[in-house]
C-alpha cells in the first residue's frame, strides 16, 4: 500500500492528508496481521516528496526523488518482502526526529 511520510505526524497544512495516509498505515499493519497465517505479503510504503506534477515548486524539492526512483525503491522493498519502508531510506530517520518534537512545539513550526 502506498501511504506517505505525511501519516507519521498530524500537520496544520495538510492533516486530512496526513490522516488519511496514517488511517491507511494502520489499516495496512490490521491487515497484515490478520493474513499473517495467509502467506500473504502486505507491505506500507511511506513515500516522502516524488518529483511529480503534484509537487512541483513545494517546499522539500530538494529531498524530492523522480517517480522511477521511487518505483525501483519499492519494487526492491517487495522483494526482500519488507513489511514498512521509507522511500527513500533517509525519510525514516527525518520522521523518527519529528515525532520526537513535543506537539506543544510542533504545532508552532510552519513546515
């Protein structure tokens, strides 16, 4: 399932977004579990920033990576059967420092 970096931390800017996409994280985790016994693979990509039409001209375009470099990415996740994974690599530790900010804080940065 492809869910975004944005699901990992209720925004200002975008949190339907971002709660869609963490439903979606969660959803993907249930579902795991329950096909668990199925050997059935279910894995959560959480994509940061792709360079589409979508984002051209947003904040984070430096950290932004071309759509076919996110599909290889994924695609080698799917084989070493990889239940989350960020695509890139680097979002993981980006997202890991962000949920540590206390929300009082949070919630004052603009980003």
């Amino acid at each position: 399932m492809l869910g975004s970096v944005a699901g990992d931390r209720g925004r200002g800017r975008n949190y339907v977004y971002g709660a869609a996409k963490g439903a979606l994280a969660i959803f993907a985790q249930g579902l795991r579990g329950r096909l668990a016994k199925s050997n059935v693979h279910v894995m959560t990509v959480k994509l940061g920033t792709v360079d589409t039409r979508m984002t051209w001209g947003r904040e984070g375009a430096l950290l932004a990576i071309p759509p076919a470099r996110a599909a290889d990415l994924t695609y080698a996740a799917y084989r070493k059967t990889r239940e989350v994974v960020y695509v890139p690599w680097f979002w993981r530790f980006i997202m890991a420092v962000i949920r540590l900010i206390p929300e009082r804080h949070f919630k004052r940065v603009k980003f």
